[in-house]
C-alpha cells in the first residue's frame, strides 16, 4: 500500500526535485503573491512549502501548489512517473478499470491526536492562515480541504473540498454550491431540524484532497475509492459526531453547522479568475473540537484565473472520468478527451471521434453534458475529428475555425446545472447556464469529399529529418509552446 502521510510525500517531491521551501513570507498576501508568480512564470510550477511565517510559531506551516506537475499527479495517483498529460489520462482511465474500493481502516491512535483543544479553548487563528486574494472578505483555512459530511438517511460519508473562511476562534463557514453532496447532506439536517455534523481536514494526504475535489459519485465513499487507489484502507479515527476522519491528517475540526447562525461569507477570488459570488449570509460551522499535529501543515490550492493551483490534476481525472462516462453511455469510437486547464477543467471539453455514423458527435457532446463529470459549471464542448489533437488548442481552434460552421454547427442547450460561481450569469439569474455544442467534425454528408488538409506525407518528412538531422531539432515534430499551468 502507498503510504498515507503528507510528510511522506513531501519527501518524495523533495526527491523529485519539485519542491520549494520559503521562510519568512507573510500570510498577507505574500506568501500568495510567492504562489503567483511561481504558478505563470515557472515550469513546472514547484509544490511551494512555506515556514516561520510572520506572527506565528516555526514549524507551523503551508503546502501549496500540490498538484500542479505532471510527476506530482502521477506521484499521487501511483501512476508512472514519465508520463506526459495525454499518458496520465490513459493510464488513469486505465487503472480506474480495476479499481475497487476499500473500507477505511478504524484505528486507535494516529498522529492526528498530538494536540487536541475542545470547546472555549479552541484557538482557530493559532494556525497561519492565509489571505489569498487582494479582494477576499476574510482569511481562509480551507482551500485543499476535505469537508466530511454524513447523509442522515443512508449513513454515506461524503468528502468534497469546498472553501472554508475563518471568522472568529471556533466559527468557520463552508461554501457549498448548490447540488453538490455536502449541501445535499445539510439540508437534510436542516429539514429533520437538526444542526448538520460536520468534519473538516485542512491538512492530509494530496490523494484525499483529489477525491474530494472530484465528484466519484452520488453515494459513493472518497475514502473508500482513495483506499482502493493506495491498495489498501486509510487509517481512520472515530469523531465525536458519527463521521470519522484520517488519522494521519495534519489539522481537523469537529462540529456542526447551526441552522439559525448566519455570518457573511466571500466575497473570494473563485476558481473561473473572478469575485463572482460576491458575499453572502452563509450558515456557520461552530467547532466543538481542534486536533493537529506537532508543527502541523495546511494543505492550500487557492483558486484564481486559471490554469489555477488545483486544474491540472483535475484536468487529467476529469478527462479520464469523462471519457470512461462517453463509453459508458455507448458513444463508440472516442479517440481523445481533455476538459481543458486554462477553462479550469470546467468550462471547454474537447472530445475527438472517429466519425461513424450521422449523429455521432452531437450524441457524443450531450453524454458528456449529461453525465456527472460534465455536467456542472460546463459551458463548451468542441468535438473534433481524430486527427486533431484534443490537448493542442492551436488545433481545437483550427479546427474550430475551418470545419465548424455557425449558422448550422452550434447548438445551444438551456438551462444546465451552473451555479453563484458563473460570473456571466448576472445575479438574479444564477443557478442555470446555457451550454454551446460546436461540432467541428468535417460534415457528416459529404465528408469524403471535404477539402483535403494541406500536410506533408509522414515519410517524407521522415526521409528529410534523416538528410537535415540536428538542424531541425529534436524528432517527433514541434514540441508544444509551454503553456501556464499545463505541464509537460
Ligand atoms: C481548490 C478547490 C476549491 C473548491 N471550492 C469549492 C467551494 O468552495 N464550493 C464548492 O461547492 N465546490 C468547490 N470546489 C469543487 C468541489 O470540490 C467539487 O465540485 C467536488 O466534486 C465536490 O464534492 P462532491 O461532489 O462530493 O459534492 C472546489 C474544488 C477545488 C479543487
């Protein structure tokens, strides 16, 4: 089994010569500044750990940029290490087929017990929380979190990372967009009359934040389906509320949400690069027990214009789940999918098929649209045909451009599952968006005699790399202009 502590992988980053230590920084916006600029102008953007921050005691630290390599993915995922986006993609898709869950482990001790505060002497601002954005309404503790919620009908845990702002020593708030399980499971309580119990990890295993931050499905346990990745059952503790939580975390509070407790929450710099929920009343979170670990570490992905902190990992699940959802619904002859970095791995999905029949590519954009991965916060799917690379947009937009014919290849679908975090969708119309399909598949009819593509023939480039050698750079043709946030 992979090892579960944070510190462990830290290790192994450091190893890979991926990591970068701070000292000294601020938690005002400096050490966020740090975190910019090394995500636009460094490539690969190094996993940042940040200590002796101003005010606070050494030792008390922040991890940030966790994910944001294509060796940090693959790390995490237990996949190989040299792999390129396209590689990690297939070689999740891949070990997804054999993955089975498995429960979570009760244990007994765990790091996670070194320090333990409960009720009045509960200090949340003894950990160096950051602001992240110039703009933020507060300071927050949770941005690569893992929120663990209880469905009071079922008994299903779920774990989903959503934003968590500190407002005084023992009250949080949770933003949860409306649809996803956490909100689900709160209103629930609400409805029974209950406070909603909650736990919250602000430090663990990179893996548990990933599965929280992806939605593996309705009912399902991230704990479970991170044990089956790991090959093995993550230690948990049993909490004071019914919902356990890693034993191997770094900082955990225990409570519950108050139905009649209302703070204003944002506003926030969210993950589409805008202020777009704004601030709101938002129900609070009192927390009735602190544990952390000696010198413990917040684990941190602000969110910002993307490629943000957190897209390129969930770039490539996305894509994998995507493409595992298109198969699922019966879409044949799929060649490629990536639900793009720069839009977040929300907003451009591009799907390239091989062309089989009339249909194929608008029943290949509404699966992707309707299935779990897809269908939230979505906004454009492009389907190409598989000789354009769906990873390079140079030839999504191409393609786009020469085989995409307004006036009767974009369709327009209403009323989709959006949210507050829209930020084209004016306030009072938040909650639904509109979806764009462009087909940019040559047109089924007369697709054989659609105009040829202006390209040299494979083997004679190949016999003119052999005459030219070294003057023409590395084989394989161009390599792609680096972009931010993409990787290799
Ligand atoms: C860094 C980061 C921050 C996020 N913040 C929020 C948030 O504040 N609210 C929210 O609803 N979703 C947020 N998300 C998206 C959810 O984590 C994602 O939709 C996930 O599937 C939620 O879990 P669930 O499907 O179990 O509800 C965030 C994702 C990331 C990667």
């Amino acid at each position: 089994m992979q090892d579960e502590d944070l510190r462990t992988w830290i290790q192994a980053v450091d190893d890979l010569g991926e990591l970068e230590r701070f000292d000294g920084a601020s938690w005002d916006l400096e050490l966020a500044a740090i975190s910019e600029i090394a995500l636009r102008e460094r490539r690969p953007p190094p996993a940042l750990l940040f200590d002796h921050i101003v005010d606070y005691p050494s030792g008390f630290r922040v991890l940030n940029g966790l994910l944001n390599s294509p060796r940090r993915t693959a790390l995490t995922l237990g996949l190989g290490a040299d792999l390129d986006s396209r590689g990690l993609v297939q070689a999740w898709r891949q070990r997804l087929r054999s993955l089975e869950p498995i429960a979570p482990r009760l244990v007994e001790r765990g790091p996670i017990l070194e320090n333990e505060q409960r009720t009045a002497a509960i200090d949340l601002w003894q950990f160096p929380t950051p602001k992240w954005h110039e703009e933020d309404g507060g300071r927050y503790l949770g941005t690569a979190c893992a929120v663990m919620t209880r469905d009071p009908d079922t008994g299903w845990i779920n774990s989903g990372t959503y934003r968590v702002q500190v407002h005084d020593e023992r009250t949080l708030s949770i933003f949860i967009s409306p649809g996803k399980h956490g909100l689900i499971h709160r209103q629930k309580h609400f409805s029974a009359g209950q406070p909603c119990p909650v736990v919250i990890s602000f430090g663990q295993d990179p893996l548990l934040f990933l599965v929280a931050a992806q939605s593996v499905g309705y009912g399902v346990s991230e704990l479970g389906y991170a044990g089956g990745i790991k090959g093995g059952p993550i230690a948990i503790l049993a909490g004071d509320h019914g919902i356990p939580f890693p034993a191997h975390a770094e900082i955990v509070v225990e409570g519950v949400i108050l139905p009649d407790e209302t703070r204003t929450e944002g506003p926030f710099g969210e993950s589409t690069g805008y202020y777009a929920s704004g601030a709101r009343d938002e129900y609070v979170m009192r927390v009735d027990r602190l544990l952390y670990r000696d010198d413990p570490i917040i684990t941190a992905a602000p969110p910002g214009r993307p490629p943000g902190e957190n897209t390129y990992a969930l770039s490539i699940c996305r894509s994998a789940l995507v493409w595992d959802a298109l198969e699922q619904a019966g879409v044949p002859d799929v060649a490629g999918v990536c639900c793009h970095p720069v839009a977040g791995s929300r907003m451009l999905h591009v799907v390239a098929i091989r062309q089989r029949y009339p249909g194929h590519a608008k029943q290949a954009a509404l699966a992707l649209l309707g299935c779990s991965q897809g269908a939230y916060l979505s906004r454009y799917v492009v389907v190409v045909d598989e000789d354009i690379d769906p990873y390079d947009l140079e030839a999504v937009i191409w393609a786009v451009t020469t085989r995409c014919e307004p006036e009767g290849d974009i369709d327009i679908v209403r009323r989709m599952w959006s949210g507050p975090l829209d930020p084209i969708v004016p306030p009072e119309h938040k909650g639904f968006s509109s979806r764009a399909i462009l087909d940019a598949t040559r047109p089924w009819e007369w697709r054989d005699q659609f105009p040829r593509v202006v390209a040299f023939r494979p083997e004679h480039l190949a016999e003119v790399r052999a005459r030219w050698g070294s003057r023409l750079g590395p084989p394989g043709g161009a390599a792609p202009l680096p972009r931010p946030g993409v990787g290799a």
